[in-house]
C-alpha cells in the first residue's frame, strides 16, 4: 500500500512539472506565429482562436473561436472575453488565417480587431496583437502599428 502511495505522489510531481514546462512565453508576434501555425497552417477554411496570457505573457490557454467557411467566419466578441475572464488572463492575442493566401488584413478584420480591443478594455485585459496566418507567413497587427 505503501508503495502505491509513493508512485501516486510522484506522478503528481511529474505532471505538475511538465505542466509548467508546456505554458511557452510569448515575447514577439513571431514567437505567437510559432505556437499557432501549426493549428492553423494549411486549413481550407478560415478559422478564429484567441490565445490567453498571463502578465508575464506565458500562455494560459489556446482558445478555438470559430470555424468558417472559405472566405469568413464569425465571432462574438463576448464568448471570447468570457472565456478571457474565466481563465483570469490579463492578455489576449487574436489569430485567424487566411486560406486564399493574402497577407492583407480586410476591412472587417481591422474593424472585429478594434471591437474586440475596446471591449476587452472594459474589464482590464489588453489584445496585444492579432495575427493573420497564411501558408506564405504572417501579419501582425501590432509589428503594423494597427493596436
């Protein structure tokens, strides 16, 4: 009984350890390029996620937005700062891709970007950047000085 014991504590040990180790730090829109390009590198359609930041801008949580189709999808700008407040992130970064290739931001995602930036405003966390993903690289809103 003993031993069982001792082996339950240790796995307890362990998993707090790697999940310390897996919540990466984000310092740059390359370093958040990096974490998501590969969820959404290559999809068909346009997808939307939020990435969820500690104030020492380590990652508390990815979070799946929205699924669309080839040329949009839809956001509710409320859900997102919802799950902002429960994981008790003081930052946000958006990202969404664009399957077509194109690396320009449209008027929409400009407009959703300030939308969401003035809302989460309201209850102290702060959208860093938002980035658009396409199979060529990225674009960062905030590298543009668009945030």
């Amino acid at each position: 009984k003993a031993i069982s014991i001792v082996a339950a504590l240790e796995l307890g040990r362990r998993r707090k350890n790697a999940d310390m180790q897996a919540k990466p730090q984000i310092t740059s829109s390359a370093d958040a390029y990096t974490l998501m390009r590969p969820v959404m590198e290559d999809l068909p359609h346009e997808e939307f996620w939020a990435v969820f930041l500690s104030r020492s801008n380590k990652v508390l949580e990815k979070h799946h937005a929205s699924k669309g189709g080839v040329s949009g999808t839809v956001i509710d700008v409320r859900l997102i700062l919802r799950e902002a407040i429960l994981t008790r992130a003081s930052s946000i970064i958006l990202f969404h891709n664009h399957p077509s290739g194109n690396l320009k931001p449209s008027s929409q995602d400009t407009s959703l970007t300030r939308k969401i930036s003035q809302a989460a405003e309201l209850v102290d966390v702060k959208v860093i950047d938002h980035l658009i993903i396409t199979d060529a690289g990225y674009y960062s809103f905030a590298d543009e000085g668009m945030l």
